[in-house]
C-alpha cells in the first residue's frame, strides 16, 4: 500500500509500504478514506522533533472503515465509520478511566482546560484570547464560544486565517497590525485577559500569552513546545497567580464531546479545509502548508 514516509529534514516521500496486520486480539485494521495534515507533522517534517528514521510512515489523524479486527474487539463491527485519535488507547487502564487516555500505560481540550472551572456566568463575562489560529486554534475558537464565552479574540497574522476566525465568531487581530497589548487592555479595564489559549508552540507564543493576561488567569497550552525552558519564570508566575494548565489532548475521551457538536452544524467548521489533494501530492501538500502558500489553513487527502 502507500504511505507517506519521513525522508530527511523538509523531505517525504510517497512509498509502497507492507500491508498492516493483526498483532494485538485488541487490534484494528482501518480502510482509511481521509487523512490529514496536522501542524505537529510539521515538527518532524522540519526536524525539531528528533528520532524519526528514515522510513517512518507519517500523520496520524484519519477516518476510515473497519477492515479487520481481532478476535476480542467487540464494539466495531467489519464495515463501520471510524475516526481515529493520535494516541493508542486501551481505555481500561489507570489513566483511561480517569479519561487522560493521551496517558494510557497501554489532541474542544484547549479550551475546556481554559474555561471549564469557571461557572457559566464567568464564561459568558470572560475575554478569551485564542493565540495561534491555524486548524487547532480555529476549532478552540468554536469550542470556547460554544463553552458561552461571548468575547473571543483570534490573534494571527495570515489574513486568510484571521477571516476563517472572524467568520467563526472571533473578534480578530493581527500581530504585526495592531497594539494588541493596548486593545486588550482597554477592553478589560487594563486588567488583561481572563484565558488565553496558546495553540502555537513555541516560547515567543506563551511569554505573549503571559503579558496578555490578567493576574490570576488561566494559560491553557496544547500547542506541541519542543523547548526544555519557560520563558516566563517561577517567579513571575507566583507574582501573577497564574494558573498553567498543558499537555497532549486526550482525544479518545474528548472526542465523545465534540462528535455531538460537529453533527449539530451549529458552526460551519469543515470551511477551515482549504486544500484537498491526492496522496501522491503530498510532499507538495507539506511545502504548501509548511510555507502557507495558497491561503493554506488544513490539508487533507482523499483515497476515494
């Protein structure tokens, strides 16, 4: 079959590829119809994240049809609809039960972890920043309105981006425009943001996320940091009681939310696909999305 392998530093190629088998009785072999690009590849594809061989099949979010399964997978019939989290999950396990199955001993996250302390009336009250509003920050956007925040900002540069968020319901500003320091503050009475949700990943990201937020705010980070250091110190963070909440989305758990809320078409999300390409394409595809050429927001490939 074929698949997208990892080839060297801003290099993939499309190879044949051994046929997947059954290893696991609790295994499952999917027909995949569509897969996508996910800004995480990114971090192989450009050689921050180290360790992948020469070789290595690339991405990880797809939907697809049962294929085969093992002999103890009793709730996937051959023939049905699946969509895929990027983690392996048993879902029996310590932490699956606890729903941290991004955790098993065996990526609606970001904002719930912004606002889902707060009451509904805090949320309806609250001005919500989503930094960063490629795929992941775009959905954040739908996840934190459909949360009751009334105030959400987009803060990006690539305006095809920014028109995504202002069409989703984000009141939108871009970075190498405007003061967002002084527009923040005066829409908070100088306080600062109440959440800001940091989807980027990188340092410059989160120290902005930090100035931007108000003394005893909540930073919620899933963009994927590669950095060993904060650039923000202890110190800081006691001086502004902030509170810091990060990590890897428990898709497998999460996923029960969000199905209910994509079926509702409630928000018109499957607009932030902008590209769809054969799987041939792809070593295109990751320099068009890499490089954000062609109003590039989310790449995804068709099989059928």
């Amino acid at each position: 079959m074929q698949a997208v392998t990892f080839h060297s530093s801003y290099s993939v190629e499309v190879k044949e590829v051994p046929f997947p088998k059954i290893i696991e009785t609790t295994d499952v072999i999917v027909k995949v119809l569509v897969s996508s690009l996910c800004g995480s590849d990114l971090h192989v594809f450009r050689g921050i994240q180290k360790g992948q061989d020469k070789g290595t099949i690339m991405g990880h979010e797809f939907v697809g049809l049962v294929h085969e399964k093992g002999d103890q997978v009793n709730s996937l019939n051959i023939g049905d609809r699946v969509v895929s989290p990027f983690t392996t999950s048993c879902g029996q396990c310590f932490y699956c039960k606890k729903g941290i199955t991004c955790r098993c001993e065996k990526g609606f996250f970001c904002a719930e972890n912004g606002l889902g302390h707060l009451s509904e009336k805090e949320r309806a009250e609250s001005v919500v920043i989503v930094l960063g509003s490629g795929p992941v920050g775009l959905m954040s956007i739908v996840a934190a309105l459909h949360l009751g925040a009334k105030k959400v900002f987009a803060i990006d540069r690539v305006l095809e981006r920014l028109k995504l968020a202002q069409e989703l319901g984000a009141k939108c500003l871009n970075f190498e425009k405007d003061d967002i320091l002084e527009i923040i503050r005066k829409e908070t009475d100088e306080r600062g943001a109440d959440v800001v949700l940091e989807v980027v990943g990188n340092n410059p990201a989160l120290q902005f996320a930090f100035d931007l937020l108000r003394p005893a705010g909540v930073i919620s980070s899933v963009g994927v940091h590669n950095s060993p250091t904060f650039p923000f110190s202890p110190k800081s963070g006691y001086d502004k009681n902030l509170t810091y909440k990060s990590g890897r989305c428990p898709v497998r758990n999460v996923i029960e939310k969000t199905i209910p809320l994509l079926q509702s078409k409630k928000y018109d999300v499957e607009k932030i696909i902008s590209h769809r390409l054969p799987l041939a394409d792809a070593p295109k595809a990751y320099n068009i999305f890499d490089n954000k050429l062609e109003g590039c927001t989310k790449v995804v490939f068709e099989f059928f």
